[in-house]
C-alpha cells in the first residue's frame, strides 16, 4: 500500500460518526483507487470494520455497578466461580441467607454463576421429585452437599428460572 492509502484509513478512523456515508468518501475522490469490485468491496469492508472498532470490545462478565454485593462473591468480579460456589455451600450463614433471600437476590446469584454450575443446578432442579432423585442425592453427598440442602437448591432455581 502507498501512503495514500494508509491516510484513507486513518482518516476514517478518525471520523466520529461509527456510520460510514458516501459524503465521507467524497472528498477523496480525486485519489486513484482500483475501481474493480473486489477492490471496492474491500474497501468498503475495511471501512466498516473501522468504523464499528468500539462495538468489537469485549462485553464485561456482569454488572458490577449493582448496588447490592452478590452473595458469596469474594473477590468482587461479578461473577461466583467453582471455588466461590463450594465455599458458599460449605458457609451455613452465607448459605441461609442465599436460600432465605428474596426473589431478586437468588436471581443476581445464579446469573452470576458460571455456565457450567449453572447448567449442573438446573439439571439439580429438574431431577427433583423425579426417579433419578435418589441418583441425584448419592452425587450431591460425594460433593458434600445434604439432601436438605439439595432439595432446596432445586426448589430455588426452578423458582428463580420460572421468574425469567
């Protein structure tokens, strides 16, 4: 590429307005530029992907802006990991007050919770009163969760999943 190519692109870098128009590209016009349609269609790609650069970013995890912490989050990421989840199983306090608490905080914690845990308390929910029940339970005493616990786990996510 020659220099006046690197200066269209960074002159539309530069521009402001994400949308791209016909009246930007006007006012080089004068330059030589292959008109075949590849050409052109490269072009206009390439303008596009400038133009759209801040909408390319990385979206956060979750809001951290709340004004309530979520519950069992340790390091204040917006997010409950593994580890963050097992030591709020194993935390009776924290674990009473996950389960006793209203509608909205049960929601913010399970959204929090990362698709893997997720998917597994959902597959939790859905065994419930079911014949695989007794399965279930054997899986959660290994994990050292008590069936009292685990049945309610279950009544609270399909709580919180009915409320969706």
């Amino acid at each position: 590429m020659t220099n006046r190519y690197w200066f269209v692109l960074i002159s539309l870098a530069n521009l402001t307005n994400s949308t791209l128009s016909f009246t930007h590209l006007d006012s080089y016009n004068k330059m030589r530029f292959n008109l075949s349609a590849v050409s052109l269609t490269y072009f206009f790609l390439v303008c596009l992907v400038i133009g759209r650069l801040d909408t390319l970013e990385a979206a956060p995890k979750a809001s951290t802006t709340s004004a309530a912490p979520i519950i069992g989050d340790k390091d204040k990421d917006g997010a409950i990991s593994q580890d963050e989840a097992e030591a709020l199983i194993k935390n009776t306090n924290l674990k009473n007050r996950l389960l006793k608490g209203s509608l909205d905080v049960q929601t913010q914690f399970y959204n929090a919770l990362e698709k893997r845990i997720r998917t597994k308390l959902v597959r939790l929910s859905r065994a419930y009163d079911t014949p695989k029940w007794k399965f279930v339970i054997e899986q959660c005493k290994k994990m050292g969760i008590a069936e009292a616990d685990a049945v309610r786990i279950a009544k609270v996510i399909t709580k919180v999943r009915s409320a969706k």
